[in-house]
C-alpha cells in the first residue's frame, strides 16, 4: 500500500494533529454500514489487516467475533456526542483493579465514565491493555523498509469512512492479544490461546463509535503471523441481554 503523502511521516506544521493515516487501504473508502449504522443482528466482516468503526447506541450489546481463533482485535470505543472522551486503558484498570479485563467489568472513559460493561466472553480471558496500537513506526523498528498497515492508521482510516475524525489514537483493548508478564518483568510475545468462534460481548453504557481493527501483525507471533478477518454484530437491548445470559448458562 502506498501512504497518504510518500513520505511515510505526518507533515511538519504547528497545526497537524495525530488524526491524519500515514498509508491507505480499503479501509478508507469501506464503511461497515453507510455512516457505520449497523443494521441490529447482521453479521459484518472485519478483513485481515483493515479496520471498521460501527455504531452503537446506549443499550445495545456489540458482539465481537473470533472466527479462526487466532486474530488480535485492536479495539476502541468513542463518545458518539465528543470524540475526545474515549475508552482508557489506564483509567479502566484504576476502575476494575484487573489488568485485563473481566465479564461483569464496567470499562470507562479518560473521563471516568463508563462507557462498555463487559457482558460475555467465550473465549480463556486472555486479552491486553498494556500495548499501544501497532503503528508506522512499529514497523520500521521491526525492519520493514516500505509500508506497512497498522492498527493505528486503521483506526483513523475506519473514523474517515463514516465521516469522523479523532486528533488521537487512543491505546486499545487488545482482545485476545496473548503478552504474558514474565518473573523477571519483562513480556512475551505469543499466540493467541483463543478457539475458533470464540467471541467477546460489551454492552455499551452511552451512545458510541466502536473501532475494531483486525491487527495486521505478521512479523512477531501475536497472529501466528497470518492476519485473518473478525466478525463483529450489534444486538438490540433485549437480545444482547438474552444471548450473554444464555453464554454464562453453558459455561
């Protein structure tokens, strides 16, 4: 893929934010719905490597799919009404005393204010929000030369095509992303432990965009270095309620 202005940098002036991608893919120009108005229990494609932001109104359950069971999802959720108060990472794990997050959390915004309650999860549990969102510059410490697509532009890319725009990347919720802490303080890099179909569930608490990139990641071990789609659907009030309850019979 090529970037936005060749020179795989955000340009030089005192007015720029961090809103703009550095690359393009079909995320760009691929809304998941027109505006990111979802049509409530359809099941929408998220490819390998690309992003897609959805909207979800206060109530409503969105339901996040891990169909081959070994794809990262960079997730993030926004204020619909203030694009500036977001799902924090920081402020979440204040909020639950969890590193990573479990059913019945309530995850909240950089203004403290929830924003997600985490409603099922077929999955073991292992996610992340430690990491930032993959980016540009990952990449080029990696070792690669040309662009690369990244969580990050991603986000930006999915905010673009349903007409929106954030000045920031906020760091995600890494679902399933698998970053073991080791005795001697330092992480690990692995797979996913998730199966195939596994999914996760979050009831949203005020009216929000959700972004949800299927990590491109193929030079470290997070995807088993081959990026593959996620599915995501969101569920009117009473079947969202409906369908975790009927997760937390049969687990």
């Amino acid at each position: 893929m090529t970037t936005a202005d060749g020179t795989f940098g955000a340009a030089a002036c005192s007015t720029c934010d961090n809103g703009a991608p550095l690359g393009l893919n079909p995320t760009a120009d691929h809304p998941i719905a027109p505006g990111g108005i979802p049509n409530p229990g359809a099941t929408y494609v998220v490819p390998a490597r690309q992003g897609r932001a959805v909207r979800v109104r206060r109530g409503q359950t969105v339901c996040i799919i891990n169909p081959h069971g070994t794809q990262v999802g960079d997730a993030w959720a926004l204020n619909t009404d203030d694009l500036g108060e977001y799902l924090s990472m920081p402020h979440t794990r204040a909020a639950t005393d969890h590193l990573i997050p479990r059913v019945g959390d309530v995850l909240v915004s950089n203004r403290r204010r929830p924003m997600l309650r985490f409603s099922a999860d077929t999955s073991p549990g292992v996610h992340d929000t430690q990491m930032a969102a993959c980016d540009l510059y990952r990449y080029r410490g990696l070792g690669v030369a040309d662009y690369h697509d990244n969580c990050a532009d991603n986000f930006r890319m999915a905010l673009q095509a349903v007409g929106l725009r954030a000045q920031d990347v906020p760091a995600p919720l890494n679902l399933w992303m698998n970053i073991p802490f080791q005795p001697d303080g330092s992480v690990a890099w692995l797979p996913p432990v998730s199966n195939p179909g596994d999914h996760v569930m979050f009831t949203a608490c005020m009216d929000l965009v959700v972004v949800l990139s299927a990590c491109p990641q193929d030079i470290i071990a997070i995807n088993n270095r081959k990026p593959m789609e996620l599915h995501v659907q969101v569920l009117d009030a009473d079947v969202g309620a409906a369908s975790s309850k009927e997760k937390e019979r049969s687990t």
